[in-house]
C-alpha cells in the first residue's frame, strides 16, 4: 500500500522542524539538513546573485526605490522586507517556484495518480519517466518525500526518493536547478544525513518507523533541470558526504564558544592575569577559604567563569577527601 501523506509536523520560527526526541518524547527543534550542509557551502556566488536581482528590482519599481531612499539604515525590518520584495519584482523567485512545481508533478506520477500534466511542463515530466525507465531502478512509493531524523547531530530534514534495483536501496533526490557545478559539495553532505538518519517520521501516526537500511557510500542524483526537457542521472559520493558533516558539527560547535576573549586585567604586582592563571590557583588552592577568596577576587574583575566553577568543586571535593 503506497503512503499517503498526512499533516505536516510544527515548524518553529526559523523553519525547523519540531519533532519529540525518540528517546525522550520530547518535542524539539532539529536543525534542517539544508542548513547543517550549507555551514561548509561557498556562498559568494549567490550572494553577488542576490544582489544583482535587488539592484534589477529596486529599479523596475519605483515605490521600493522610494521605500528603500526614505527608510533610515537602522529600520533594519523595513529594510529587509524592501530587499526581500525586490528580488521578487526581479522574478528572482519564478525558477524556484517552477522547480516546486516540477517536484510535485514528478512525485504525484511516482506515486502512481492519474495527473494530466499541463503542456508546457510535459516535456520534463516526460524526460523524467523516461530516464527512470531506461536506469533499472524502481521508486519505493512507501518511501517518497519522507522526514528522517539524525540524532547524533540533531538534524532533520526530507529525502525525495528511496530507489532500489532489486539488490540495493539508494536515497535519492530530485534537482531542478541549471547548473549543480557549484553545488555538488552540499548535496553529498545532504544525502549522506538523509542516508545516516535512524528513524522516519510518520506524519499520519505521529509516530517514528525505522530507517530502511540503505547504501551509505552512494546516493542517486536526478537532475531534471527547468526548461530543457532532459534528466541526467548522477551517483554522488555521500561517504564523501558523511565525513564533511562531521565537519559541520565542529564549525558550529566553534561558532557557539563563548570563551574566546576576556577582560584584560592587570594584577597590583603588574602581572596579566587570565581565567587560565587563575585555574592553575584554583587547582593548588590550600583549603576552602582560598577558594571562596579567588572567586571574589576574580568576580571582581569579571574574570569567574562557568569552567573556574566546575574546577572549584573538584578542588574542594579533593580537599575534603584528603582530610
């Protein structure tokens, strides 16, 4: 029996899902798969993109120019939403929504519905069953856009496809856009959680299912590519992925330290003291009173932190120990 899609889960603020912990129950925000592959990602291009498509749609529309000139720089929410509505005026977004659209016929056709596809779009829709044909692999229809849960990395996100031919199953994704050359790099990181994720959300039961096991050293990439009338098939290497997501959680781990800069502070003997001279003190303090006195003389100069607490209660355990 193919699977019917139900409600869809919460979503927060930022657009992450908010799913219970499977061992927990707890409902929680899990980073998107998107967002963890884009930590590593070479924005530049895009970037100098977005603001080519701003500076086109600023000038077609001469009630944002006059919006944009009579905004003050610090109404940063004025000016945003000015940015974001020129970059529409631009048709900045019509290439994404048609790639919506794509997705959507193509996973209503894999799920088996009788849909008559509009004529300017048959020729995609056409190239795409075509190409499925002739590759020997079959779309699972139980496994098609599916949420997946990472864990180990508090992350969620949803696959397009699961495609087996037979002997092995393959995660797969669908890729509208022109050109993947610049992209390819996100899309193993992508594919590699989707294919390490331990269980799926089902949305009718709100309830977790089991991850089918699937290949984890490659996935399949099908490129369907708005207005060529043409799909190309690809075979990414997500081990490659895998590893690189490993990465991901330790540049973002660093960009949540806290603990990279301190008060500089100078001692009545002229010497630089830091929370790291002051760990040392606290390690060889002779007894509780010491302690109690390094925590007020370095309160005093906002120097006490989260780490000199954790290193004074095992100091003070050691003293009492060795009485």
């Amino acid at each position: 029996m193919t699977y019917t899609p139900g409600i869809e889960p919460k979503r927060d603020r930022y657009g992450r899902y908010l799913l219970p912990d499977p061992d927990t129950g707890k409902e929680k925000a899990w980073t998107r798969a998107t967002t963890w592959a884009s930590t590593v990602a070479d924005v530049y291009g895009l970037r100098r993109w977005e603001m080519r498509m701003v500076a086109k749609g600023l000038a077609s529309r001469q009630d944002l120019y006059a919006m944009a000139a009579a905004t003050p720089v610090e109404e940063s929410k004025t000016l945003d939403r000015v940015c974001e509505q020129a970059k529409e005026a631009a048709a900045a977004s019509s290439g994404a929504n048609t790639g919506i659209a794509l997705h959507t016929f193509t996973e209503r056709l894999d799920r088996g519905e009788d849909l008559q596809v509009p004529a300017q779009w048959r020729g995609e829709t056409s190239a795409y069953q075509a190409t499925m044909r002739a590759s020997g692999m079959r779309v699972v229809p139980n496994w098609i856009e599916r949420i997946v849960i990472v864990p180990k990395l508090g992350v969620a996100g949803t696959f397009d496809r699961i495609l087996t031919n037979e002997n092995e199953e393959y995660i797969a994704d669908l890729k509208t856009g022109r050109d993947l050359s610049y992209s390819w790099g996100e899309i193993a990181i992508q594919l590699a959680l989707y294919a390490h994720g331990s269980a799926i959300w089902d949305d009718r039961t709100s309830a977790y299912q089991s991850m089918p096991a699937v290949d984890q050293t490659r996935a399949i990439v099908m490129h369907l590519p708005v207005g060529q009338a043409r799909c190309d098939l690809y075979q990414v290497d997500i081990d490659a992925g895998w590893q690189m997501a490993q990465t991901c959680k330790t540049v973002r781990d660093w960009r949540t330290r806290k603990d990279l800069a301190q008060p500089h502070t100078i001692d009545p003997m002229g010497r630089l003291r830091t929370s790291v001279d002051l760990h040392d003190r606290v390690k060889s303090a002779a007894d509780v009173l010491e302690l109690e006195a390094l925590w007020r003389e370095a309160s005093a100069d906002s120097l006490w932190t989260a780490d000199l607490t954790k290193a004074a209660a095992a100091r003070k355990k050691e003293l009492s120990s060795s009485r």
